[in-house]
C-alpha cells in the first residue's frame, strides 16, 4: 500500500470509534467462542434455510406432498403427487463388455416462492405461465456404468435406487400407486435383446428396446450442443478443448469404437447414414490381446500397454532403410513399417516377446487403423471433423496420441480428431433422448452444469465409492479412502498418461506406470440440469466470453492456486464444523470434506482438463461444492451475521458524513470505502491474519486511511465525468462480502445512486460462498439499513423489499412510494466468482433495462469477468488481496486497488 492519506471523511473516524466500543466487545466474545468451538444458538444449524438455487429452477407443485419412508432420515424422498411433468429417468446401453447407465434424479429441487421472488418477478414483468416451455424440472442426468458379466450388480444398483420405477408408460415414481409391471424401460445395444427377460424377472419391467445408431447419432448430437467442454483434441499429451459452433456443427464422421467400430456422418439430428466400418475394433484388441498375452480384462492389457515397446515387435521404415527415414515419402525411421513385421525375421516365440510389448504393438495397429480408415472416409466425404466415441478409448492418452497421429499425417494436418468426454455413454444417452417430452433434447450449454461429487463414478459392476446422495455411506468411505489410498477408483489421484509424442513412434513414457481402469468415468460428472439458467443478455460477445481470466492449464499457476487452497483447508474445516454447532456428526463430515476436497485437488494437479477446461474459478466453486455435499450449509453464517451487525451500528454515522460532502467528494469517498470495505474477505489468507490484529471497525478504518490515488487501475475521474453529467436508468450492482463490504461500501453507493434517479438492483449470491453476502440475507439486512436512512427505505418500499420488515421509519411516513426501486435478485450462482453465461433468470431479466453494471470483489470483477466486455457501461471495483495475483495482473501489490472503468462497447 501507498502512503497514508487523511481519512477523507472528516470526523467520521471519531464518530466510529464511539460506536465501536459495544460492537468490539460482542466481537470478541463471539471470535472466542468460536474460536473455542462453542457452539451456542448463533452457531448452531440453521434448519429452515436448505440450499436451493430457487431462482434458478422452475417451480414445482408441492400440494399433497408426502415424506416416503423414514421422515428421520435427512433427506427422506417425498413424494409429490399433483406434479404433473413427465420424468423418464432411466435408460440403458447393454453392450458385449459393459452396460450404461444413465438416469434423472430430481431429489434436491426444493423451491421456495418467497416473498422476494414474487415482487422481482412483479416488478421485473417476469411471467410465471410458462411452465410448459420448460418441459422438464431442473434435477441431475447420472452417468454409471458396470461390466456386463456382472449384469446382477448392476440390477442390483437400480433395484436399490429404484430406478425402473420412473418408465415412461406411468407417473408412478411421482404418485403413490405402487409400482405395476407394465414399466418400460428404454435400452439400446445387444443386451437389451439377450437380457430383456432377466430385466423382466428380476426387476418387473419390459426393456424398449432402441435402434443402435440412432441412439449414438442422439447421444452425440446432444453432447456435442449442450455441454461446453464436451469435445477435445489430444496431440502429443495435450488435451485442448473445442468450443464447437451449435449452428457450424453439421455435417461430421463418428467414429464409434465398441468392439467393432461404426463410422456414421452424420448431418443433422436423426438425419445420418453409416457409411462405413470395421470389424478390427476394441473387440480385436482385447481377443487377440487375451490370447497373446493371457491378461484377465481389457484394462489389464491397456495397463500393459503403458510399460510396452513396441519396437522390439514391430518393423519400422529404420529397420527396412538401415535406420534411415524414408524422407522421400515422409516417413521417419520410426514410422511403423509392417505392425508385428519384426515377429517374421526374428527366431522367436510368443513366450519371448513381453506381453507389455505386444499390448502396445496391439493397441498401435488397431489405433491407427481406425484413424486411418476414420480419415478416408472423412475425405470421402468432405467432413473436416471427426469425433471419436466408444469405451475403446476410455480416455487412454496412448490411443488418443495413436488416432490423432493417424488422421493427422494422412490428411496432412486439414481434419483434426476429437474426442469425447462421455465417449462411452453416447447410446446409453441416445437411448435416454428417445423418451418422449421430457424436454432434454431443447436444453442448451448454459442450463447445464456439471459436478463432480464423490463417488460419482460406479465401475466394473463393484461399487467403487458410496452410493451416490448417501451421505453416512460417503463419509465412511472417505473415511476408507485414506487407508487404501489411490486403491480405491473414485477421484483420486491417478499417474498422468503415458504418451508418445507426436506419431505415437516412442514408447509410452515410463512415468505412466499404471493406468487407473476407470479413467475415463472419472472425467464424467453429474449434469445438473438447471433450465431457468440463462446468458446473461448484457455480455457484448457471449460467443468470445471466457469467465477465468487465470488459466490454470500452466501448471506454475495449478501448483500456485494448489497450494492456496490446500493451506486454506485446515482453517476452512474448523469454520464448517463449527457453523454446524460443532457436534461429532459436523467433525465426521468436516473430515470427510478434506479428504474428498484435497482429493480433488490432488486428481486436478494430476490432470488439469480431467474436470473439463479449468480456470481458478472452477477450482473456487469446486470447493463450495464439495461442502455442499458433505451438507455444510453455510460456514461463515456467524462471521457473517457478526460483521453485519457491527457494520450496521456505525452506518448512520458514515451517512451523515457523506450527507456534508459536496458531490464530487461524495462520490470518490463512496468509491474509496467500497474498495476499503472490499478488505473483508475470509478466502484470502493474508486477510485473514490481518483481523487477528483488530476489530472489523478498526480495520475497515485502517483501510480507508491507507487509501490513496491514484489506485494502480485508475479510471474514476472518467466514471466521476459520466455519473455526473447523466444519470443511469439502472444499475446492476454484483455485491461481494458481507459485514462492511455490503453495509459501508456497496449500500451507501446503491443509495448514492437512487438518490439520483438511478434504479438499484443489488446481486447476490443464490448460494453462501466464503463469507458472500446471499439474495436471502440481503432484504433484512437493507431493512436494517432503510431504518436509519430515507432514501433506502423508499427505494427498498418501491422495490417491493420492506414488505414483511417491521422498520421504524425516520419520519414514519409511508405515502412515498413514488422513488426508484431498489431490489435484490439472486445471480444463480454459489460461488465467490460468477460465469454470466450461466445466470439465474431474474438476474437476466432484471438486466434487460440496465445501462450500469458494477462489478465488486476479487471473484467477480479480478478472477473472472476482468476481460470481459459488456454492452453497457461497467464498472470494475475490487482490492487485490493476493500477492501473486496483483503482480501478475495490475504489475502491483498486494492491497492495490482496481477501479476499471468501460463504457458500453
Ligand atoms: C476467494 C476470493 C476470490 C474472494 O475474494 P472477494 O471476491 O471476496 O474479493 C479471494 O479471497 C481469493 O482469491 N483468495 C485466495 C487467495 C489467497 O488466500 O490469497
Ligand atoms: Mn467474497
């Protein structure tokens, strides 16, 4: 930080230090007891507030709704029976080696239509008859697969789950009528003809059954519009992702390799034709394989492959040439001349060859043979793009290198190979798509959000992880996981691939030592299915938008961002625990989140793209997640409420002081205490040893006092220009923190606003994040607000905020309602950074009519949206609370300011 600088606001430094005395004191006594891991009322969990995205999901019909089964049980399923939508959850690929699953649970919707909502939804002209263009409720799509030799497990697992209670002939999983027999379950793949009357006996439900190829052309035409990072390169070892174009998709080859392969073009949804195939596949290289090298499963001879070399099998153009290229014809000496070529000229039988040797020489031919043919048939037809699914490649960087290679080299770099993250779940997905009117097939990228909860992944007909939603079996097999370590296939740590380099000529890198079988189902999440979700309309180019503005795929800035939030944990831990009154349940749970949290970490250190593309504020929103699923509901609530309440003691007085400032002052102190206030955040760690040295109010002044300008990012004598000369018609103000980042930064400037003429739309968070202010806390905390100010109180009236708050007004008049209205809208969002692309839609409804965005915070305005452009004017306000990142961002230091100001490109 600069130099001091007089506190701009004159007197209002003794004015606080008055009040603070009684606030201090309250501090205290509660950072002890928390401290001390006491919990008391204030600490204790906070039961009527469950998690929900409310705004961002459609609503449901609750009447009659009962508790099925044991009402103890913390999430005991309830039955809704006057709910009306079609669900079809449940749809099969039952194929030669392995069955897939996919399925639609909808456990966790629990809308609540408060007050707030209805007067945003009033006030915005948002309508609530549309439920039918939602066809579907928001819920989460399930991936999971088992081997089909183990096909009684798998029934097992719906049996369980109840899964083949939600066919599509019936409502039933919806009502209370027990279950009949005349379930229809949707299955694609050979195994829904060999296997329909064990469904039938076992399960009382008949399979319907779908076309193969109809369903991998759905399957694929689905993930392909409607999950962001769904298809990839994968080039000597790198793994990028492709943004493909919805309307540029059309006409492409896939390439499905089961255990024979299918190449189909496909032109446009159901409008495809299989224009060629091989019967050299998957099935190929796991028969021959058995034989040859006497492995007990396909992923034991993938395994192989990663310690194999296969030169000592195959002839290479070195080996005809004496060790030279070929150059005339462009081929190395290290091309591979004749697959298994060698084995002809040597005097040697099987049992001297190594079975990792022969593995890879397998994988190679069978590789590149499929690449080969893929591009031919590509080139027949004229298709740039080829997309390569089907659990063969199991997202095995060897034979991705392979194929990649192949259909580089022979269409001399004009087609390009792309992979899928679900590559194996194409028909099971497929087959999912083909029930009628569930609406899936009209969700777009940004109503869609993928999650990666422990023990997602179900493989190889075992139960590698805990039944997925319960919480006791989770934690106890977090609780296993440290004892077995990376033995247990869930998302753990797994060695990175092995890779060839470009042509795939060397061997796999020896550091590749073991291949985890279930790598690709690592990389597939849980969809969240969320259709209220929308793009924020205010984005000048939502096509170029990118959130993150750090890309941790540099790996300086994963180890970086790796180590933060691994020293985080500890502190984090203690926190959750404590917000849930710190009872032995709370310490299982805190425990079992950092073993799943650091796991994650660890898997991601690994494998930066395992997740999809990462940037930080993936890695930001991953934590809150995963404390979400261990059922932390909100870990600062205490730190929150504390500094709310301190903060709100001293606000009238700073309100008095603004009030005695000429105009041009005012608007540099609002500015000044916005970024001041910003200092209040529990993520940073150099923050957070900064309030062990005093009270809130104590450092809030101390970071007014140290403010000076210029900031290292300066532009508010442009902003000051334009906020004076015109007002805006709206404002959407992004709010942060709670305590004095919401109280004396952003409310007195939202005040600011209205007062001239400027509608205020606050923004918060759906969802607690660190210590961010929510959508729910922010009416009480605005009513609390409006008791010692006219303006706010007016303006929360006309924006429909005050209506349950019982407030002492000043004047106690109530007749002006004629001001602007302020509001609170949720962002869809629980996270400390926010994605626009995906936003709740009030918060895209309520920016329709703004002209002024103003982005606060470290999250929103640094980490993510600092590049972005917008249609409006924007203001980006934050204090950089991280070394790194100011140097790297702003070339400046930690506490350096950010005051960006762009006007409507
Ligand atoms: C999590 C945060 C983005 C929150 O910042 P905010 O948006 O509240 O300004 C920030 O505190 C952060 O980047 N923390 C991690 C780095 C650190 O401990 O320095
Ligand atoms: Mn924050």
């Amino acid at each position: 930080m600069a130099g001091l600088k007089d506190d701009p606001v004159l007197g209002t430094k003794d004015i606080i230090e008055k009040r603070e005395g009684a606030e201090t004191k309250d501090a205290v006594i509660s950072k002890q007891r928390e401290e001390e891991g006491q919990g008391d009322g204030e600490m204790a969990p906070h039961t009527g507030n469950s998690i929900h995205r409310s705004g961002s999901r459609p609503q449901l019909d609750l009447s009659k709704a009962a508790i099925q089964g044991n009402s103890e049980e913390r999430d005991p399923t309830i039955l809704l029976p006057n709910q009306s939508d079609d669900i079809s959850h449940l749809a099969l690929d039952i194929g030669g080696s392995l069955i897939k699953l996919v399925y639609f649970s909808r456990h966790e919707d629990r809308s609540i239509n408060d007050k707030r909502k209805k007067m945003v939804k009033e006030r915005l002209g948002i309508s609530n008859g549309n439920r039918r263009s939602y066809p579907i409720l928001g819920g989460r799509l399930h991936f999971v697969k088992f081997e089909t030799r183990k096909i009684n497990d798998c029934l097992d697992f719906i049996s369980s789950k109840q899964l083949h209670l939600g066919g599509v002939d019936s409502h039933r999983w919806l009502s209370e009528t027990p279950a009949n027999c005349n379930a229809v379950i949707k299955a694609t793949g050979g195994g829904a003809y060999k296997f329909a009357d064990l469904f039938k006996e076992r399960l009382g439900v008949s399979l319907d059954k779908e076309d193969e190829m109809d369903c991998l052309v759905a399957g694929a035409n689905f993930l392909l519009k409607a999950i962001r990072h769904e298809a990839f390169t994968h080039m000597e070892g790198q793994k990028e992702f492709v943004q493909i174009d919805q309307n540029d998709l059309f006409p492409y080859l896939l390439v499905n390799i089961g255990s024979g392969v299918s190449m189909i073009k496909v032109d446009g949804d159901g409008k495809f034709e299989r224009v060629s195939g091989t019967n050299v596949g998957g099935g190929t290289y796991w028969g021959l394989g058995r034989l040859l090298t006497k492995c007990k499963s396909f992923d034991e001879l993938l395994e192989l492959s990663q310690r194999g070399d296969n030169r000592t099998i195959d002839m290479l153009v070195g080996d005809i040439y004496g060790g030279m290229d070929y150059s005339k014809i462009g081929l190395s000496a290290s091309t591979i001349a004749s697959s298994f070529g060698k084995a002809i000229s040597e005097k040697k039988e099987l049992e001297d060859y190594r079975p990792e040797d022969i593995s890879l020489s397998l994988l190679r031919m069978i590789s590149y043979n499929i690449g080969q043919i893929a591009y031919l048939n590509a080139l027949r037809f004229g298709l740039k793009r080829i997309f390569f699914g089907g659990f063969f490649i199991r997202g095995h960087a060897y034979t991705m290198d392979t194929i990649s290679f192949a259909v580089h080299f022979w269409s001399k770099g004009e087609a390009q190979a792309m992979f899928l993250r679900h590559e194996g779940f194409l028909g099971a997905l497929g087959a999912f798509m083909s029930y009628e009117k569930h609406g899936l097939d009209d969700l777009m990228v940004h109503q869609l959000v993928e999650r990666f909860p422990m023990g997602a992944p179900y493989t190889g007909g075992k139960i590698h992880g805990p039944p997925l939603g319960d919480l006791n079996e989770k934690i106890s097999w977090m609780e296993k996981f440290v004892l077995k370590g990376t033995e247990i296939t869930a998302p753990v740590p797994m060695d990175p691939p092995g890779t060839t380099g470009l042509g795939g000529f060397e061997v796999p890198s020896s550091k590749g030592g073991t291949l985890r079988s279930d790598a690709s189902a690592l990389n597939v999440g849980v969809l969240h299915l969320v259709p209220t979700l929308e793009v924020f309309p205010l984005l000048a180019d939502p096509k170029m938008y990118e959130p993150n503005t750090i890309d941790l795929s540099d790996h300086n800035e994963l180890e970086y961002w790796f180590t933060v939030l691994s020293g985080h944990l500890p502190d984090l831990v203690d926190k959750a625990v404590a917000s849930e009154g710190g009872t032995d349940d709370a310490k299982r749970r805190g425990d079992a989140f950092a073993r799943a949290f650091s796991a994650h970490l660890a898997r991601l250190m690994e494998e930066p793209a395992a997740y999809g593309k990462l940037g930080l504020a993936n890695l930001l929103e991953l934590r809150e997640e995963c404390l979400r699923e261990f059922h932390f509901v909100d870990a600062y609530r205490s730190i929150k409420q504390r500094e709310n309440e301190a903060s709100l003691a001293v606000l009238p007085d700073l309100l008095m002081e603004l009030d005695s400032m000429t105009e041009e002052m005012r608007l540099l102190t609002l500015i000044e205490g916005v970024l001041a206030a910003n200092i209040f955040d529990w993520g940073s760690s150099a923050c957070v040893d900064l309030y062990h040295k005093g009270t809130i109010i104590e450092i809030y002044r101390m970071s007014r006092n140290k403010m000076q300008r210029p900031w290292q990012v300066d532009d508010f004598d442009v902003f000051k220009e334009r906020m004076l000369d015109n007002p805006h018609k709206r404002a959407l103000l992004f709010v942060d923190n709670s305590g004095a980042d919401i109280v004396l930064g952003m409310l007195p400037l939202a005040r600011e606003l209205l007062r001239r003429g400027t509608e205020v739309v606050l923004v918060a968070n759906s969802l607690p994040a660190l210590n961010d202010v929510t959508a729910m806390e922010l009416p009480d905390i605005v009513a609390e607000a409006a008791k010692h100010c006219d303006v706010l109180r007016r303006a929360a009236e006309a924006g429909g905020l005050l209506v349950d708050a019982m407030i002492n007004t000043l004047d106690g008049s109530k007749e002006n309602s004629s001001s602007v209205p302020l509001m609170v809208v949720e962002n869809g969002c629980g996270s400390p950074c926010i994605d626009l692309r995906q936003v709740s839609s009030e918060l895209a409804a309520a920016a329709k009519d703004a002209d002024l965005i103003v982005l606060e915070g470290m999250g929103r305005a640094l980490h993510t949206n600092f590049n972005a452009r917008f249609k409006c004017d924007v203001l980006k306000l934050a204090m950089v609370k991280n070394q790194r990142l100011a140097e790297k961002l702003i070339k400046g230091n930690i506490y350096d300011c950010v005051c960006r100001y762009e006007p409507a490109s």
